[in-house]
C-alpha cells in the first residue's frame, strides 16, 4: 500500500503543485480543481463517498433538523460499501454534486489519529524534525489536525480487535477533546471540504496525499505526548482564569 500511495503518477504526482499555488480559502474555487484534488485522493488509495455541506438555516444540507455533525457526514447510510478510490466514480459524483464535501472511510486502507489543532502543530514538528516519515495531515477549522496512517486492519483473532467506537464515533467526537483514533467504521472529511460559518472555513491539507501512509505506532507516541502537554496547558489556563464577581 505505502509504494502505491507514494506514489507520483499522473494527477496524483501534480497535487503538491496544486496545493503550493492554492491560497488559503482557494480549497474550493473552481470545479476543475476540486476534482482533480478528490481524484488525486481517491487514486492515492482514500476510498471517498459524498458527504453534506453548509447549507443555510440548520447549517447542513441534509433535512435532519439539528443534526449533530452540519456538512461533515455522509450523505447516504451506505457509505461504508459506497465508499472507492475509482477515478471515474468520483469524477462523476464531483460533477453531479458541485457543492458535496467527501468523506473517506477509515479501517479500510488507512486510519486517521485525530488531535487538537495545537497539538497536532507541536507533534508535526517535533515528527519533522526527528525525520520521521509523517504522511498526509490535514488541518481543519473546527480546531483539529488529521494524521492518515495505514489501518491497524483486522487481525486474525477478532478479539484483539476493537471497533472505533471504544475511540472516536462520529456523532459522538464531542466527548473525545484529546486523541481520536479513527478506524474500521468511522471516517472524517477529506479535503478540500467547507465548514458551516464563515465561507473560507474548511479543511485543507498540510501535507497531502502524494505522502506514504506511514504505520500509525510510528506518530502515536509524539501525539500522545502532545495531547497530554495540551491538556495540561488547557486545565492551568482554566485554573488561572479569576472567578467571575458578582454585582
């Protein structure tokens, strides 16, 4: 799997230019460069499937009213089978559906560890600067930082396995603030995608996917370390912060 996602072949080995001449906001302008990065994506080995996007009123485009996930959920409950990495599919779904962020199902051909933005910025470099293979990362404005790993996969004895739920669901993301392990039934939005709010919100990648999927043991401990240091600095912000007068 890492030879082939590495690799730099047709419009997959011209993503990182895209991505150097996009500026920030730019993710989504233009059909023609949202589809070749979603091709790009799918043809690094990403399995996608359409996703909602902002949408006035409730903030989704779905007709769930208050929906708990706004524009980052799939848009059929199929998408775990739905999802692939055929180019001709998803050409066809990004055409069809010109506003749709993308999902890619995780547990599948690659995990992603989920961390505060914060966080994931240290661990990055700290990764960097030890010259470890990272892999694709991306950032969102919803405050967190995306590590595509290789799965874990399915082990021969299914009760070494656990399912993603003991670490991230997502409708349930809320109640994980530090690290979230994505795998086998979960998924996260693919970028370039737009978060409900401001037009330029979104999720963008920092290193995109002409990266190797690295083994996800290679970044769990610098990102552990970091989540840990981020909680710290959260909790003493908290406890320095004056309790509010009454008047």
């Amino acid at each position: 799997m890492s030879a082939t996602f590495g690799g730099r072949s047709g419009r997959q080995g011209k993503i990182s230019q895209w991505l150097r001449g996009r500026r920030p906001g730019d993710e989504t302008d233009g059909d023609g460069g949202r589809e070749t990065m979603l091709v790009a994506t799918a043809r690094a080995g990403l399995p996608l499937a359409p996703a909602a996007y902002p949408a006035p009123g409730y903030g989704c485009s779905c007709d769930r009213v208050g929906c708990p996930t706004p524009a980052r959920h799939p848009v059929s409950f199929a998408w775990q089978t739905q999802s692939t990495t055929e180019g001709a599919q998803i050409e066809r779904w990004a055409r069809e559906q010109p506003e749709a962020n993308f999902i890619t199902a995780t547990g599948m051909t690659h995990d992603v560890l989920d961390v505060p933005l914060d966080a994931g910025r240290a661990a990055l470099d700290r990764l960097l600067g030890e010259g470890v293979e990272v892999g694709p990362v991306a950032e969102s404005d919803d405050g967190r930082m995306l590590f595509f790993t290789l799965t874990r996969g399915t082990p021969e004895d299914e009760d070494e396995w656990w399912p993603c739920e003991l670490d991230c669901h997502p409708e349930t993301m809320d109640e994980h603030p530090g690290l979230r392990w994505h795998c086998r039934g979960s998924y996260v939005l693919v970028p370039p995608a737009r978060l409900p709010g401001a037009p330029t919100r979104g999720v963008r990648w920092v290193r995109g996917p002409e990266h190797a999927l690295p083994e996800p043991l290679t970044l769990l401990e610098s990102l552990t370390d970091a989540c840990a240091r981020h909680a710290g600095t959260e909790s003493d912000h908290h406890a320095a912060a004056p309790w509010p007068s009454r008047h």
